[in-house]
C-alpha cells in the first residue's frame, strides 16, 4: 500500500505505482493487465513483479467502463432455493465452476430463480450487462430462461442439453443414456427381470435422456416395456420415496430399480426398507451421479458417476471461449458405472 499526502492514511497502489516500480511506462503497464500483446518478456516479467510487491489490484468498475465487460459471470440455477440445498450436484458444480474460473481471476456470482417473477428479474438484471455470460444449470422445457438470454446475445452455456433448442445453445453433458444403459445392462446381470425404473422430470434432458436408455436396454434383452414399473420423480429424496410406494404397490414383484439420482435412490432405500424389502436380496437398487449421498446410504450404493470436475470445467472454457466471439459448441462426456452393495 502507498502512504496518501494527507494524514498518513494509506491509499490503495495504482497503475502509475506499478510503473515507476517497475520502470517502465503506464501504457506497457496497462497492455500487460489486458493480455500482454506487444509486451517484451523481460518488460512483462518486470510488471508482475512490481504488482507483487505493491499489492496492486485491477479496479474493475474503470476496467469495466473500458472493455465494455463485467468480468464477471453468472451461474443461474432455474430452481427452488430450497432444491439448491438439497441437491448435492449443484453444490459440486458451483465448487467447480467457481475454481476454474479463480484460474482466470472471474468472479462467480450465484442466481437462483425458481418463480417467474424470479426469472423475469434474473433475465432483466443479466441482459443489462452486469455479466458477460451465464452457466446455466436445471433448465425445463417450456422454459423461456435460455431462449430470452440467446436471442438477447449473452453468451450461454447450460448443463445439460437445453430441450427444443437443439445446437442454438452451448452444452456440456455427461452422457446420460449410455450410463443409464450401463446401470439397467448391469442389473439385468445380475439375474434381475422385473426392473423398475424412478426417472427425473421428463421436462429435463437427464430425465429424458436417462429413461430413454433404460427403455433401450430392456428391449435389447427381449423384455416388454411394463408401465407399471416406470414412476417419474424430481430429483428430490421425497420423490423418490413416494416413486418407490408406486413401484411396490402398482408391481410388487419388483426385483430391481435404476433410479435417476442418488439422491431420490436415497429415498427408494427408505420405502424399501419400510415396507420390508432387502437390498439387494430382495431388490437391487442403482442410481445415477455418484453423489455424497451414494456414500452416505446404507447399503453403499451402486451408481453411475458423473465426472463433475470436468463438467464445471468445461462449462467454463466454453463459456469464455464464447465471450471471446467463438460458436456455440457441445461436450459430451463419457460416465462409469460404480459398485457398491446396493446392486
């Protein structure tokens, strides 16, 4: 910190600090915090060593009035608060989202819109400036969050491919059929013929997405689709306790169940256990995410791990690489299927 002309009080170092400590010009100064084009080596190595020593921090309102960006982006959860503190998927993404970001000294700011009027307010605030892109994450068809943002230009990447817009929007997704296919595949192995399936909000791409694997799979095998064994969930462990009542009561001769989080498998395991059913003796239960909650179960449970690291980053490299003026673009990414004692 530099010592003010008034009353010893200390003043925040600037970018003419920066410079006389570093001898050379406030302009080489400044083409060093934007990038480092036109900069010698040995001038941009003498420029951070000097913004080392002063403690100088990047004011970025006046960066801001400059460049035209916030340096800033937003992660836009399209649901209830309450589901934010739930979910435990939402939680590893914003970890991960805002640790790659810190790579490139980009605050993270959370919004959670899960009302209309929330969403109105989110979309005004986010096309008025205040980021320069948006993760978007839990988007349902019907709605209009992604859409407004994309025909407002802000660049945009959602978790998940957003349903009906196709390759309009950036996405980054595990593969969510073929892990479904890897779950329904390995229960089958097990000598299981009557699989129920408890699947996420079929508004959602996971929720479609995931169902339409399990379908494929038991098609493979010969096996009739019955609807009595498909209950629709939504992602909550309240769902899929009150799915697996449906399952036990509409096909009691239910011997498996792929469930399409763990979270809602955690609640599977609870009317299990309820109604006096063994897992897996008496049926096998597997999930979808490799979440805390797959650990935090009893038995362990069997899952498909989604690589949540490499979702976040990703999500953030396509971002910026967008607010850099290059194409939307689309990363799929490969899941595993992990045992435990569930299944």
């Amino acid at each position: 910190m530099t010592m003010s002309n008034t009353g010893g009080r200390r003043r925040p170092p600037t970018i003419h600090d920066v410079a006389r400590e570093a001898g050379v010009s406030r302009g080489t100064v400044s083409r060093v915090l934007n990038g480092g084009h036109y900069v010698s080596p040995s001038a941009a190595e003498a420029v951070n060593a000097a913004i080392r020593r002063t403690g100088y921090v990047v004011n970025r309102h006046a960066r801001s009035l400059i460049t035209g960006r916030s340096d800033s982006v937003g992660f836009l959860l399209t649901e209830p608060q309450e589901r934010f503190f739930e979910d435990p998927n939402f939680n590893v993404l914003l970890r991960g989202c805002t640790q790659a970001l810190a790579a490139h000294d980009i605050p993270l700011l959370l919004m959670i819109a899960g009302t209309q009027a929330e969403r109105r307010r989110i979309v005004r605030y986010i096309t008025a400036g205040h980021v320069d892109g948006v993760l978007l994450v839990s988007s349902h068809s019907g709605d209009p969050v992604a859409e407004e943002l994309r025909a407002a230009g802000v660049p945009l990447v959602a978790c998940g491919k957003p349903i009906g817009l196709g390759s309009k929007v950036s996405y980054v997704a595990a593969d969510d059929r073929d892990g479904a296919r890897d779950m329904v595949r390995h229960l089958l192995g097990l000598g299981r013929r009557r699989v129920g399936v408890v699947t996420g909000p079929l508004d959602t791409p996971g929720g479609v997405e995931r169902l339409a694997g399990y379908k494929e799979v038991l098609a493979e095998a010969g096996i009739g689709i019955d609807e009595r064994l498909i209950v629709s969930g939504d992602y909550s462990r309240a769902s899929g306790e009150a799915g697996a009542e449906r399952l036990l009561a509409g096909a009691p001769d239910m011997d498996a169940v792929f469930v399409a989080s763990d979270l809602m498998a955690q609640g599977v395991l609870t009317a299990l256990r309820r109604a006096g059913r063994r897992v897996p003796q008496d049926v096998a239960v597997g999930g979808f995410d490799d979440s805390q909650a797959a650990v935090a179960t009893s038995p362990g449970l069997t899952t498909i791990r989604q690589p949540w690291d490499r979702i976040s980053s990703e999500m953030v490299r396509v971002l910026l690489a967008q607010v850099s003026g290059e194409d939307p673009a689309t990363v799929i990414l490969p899941t595993e299927l992990v045992r435990r004692e569930s299944a």
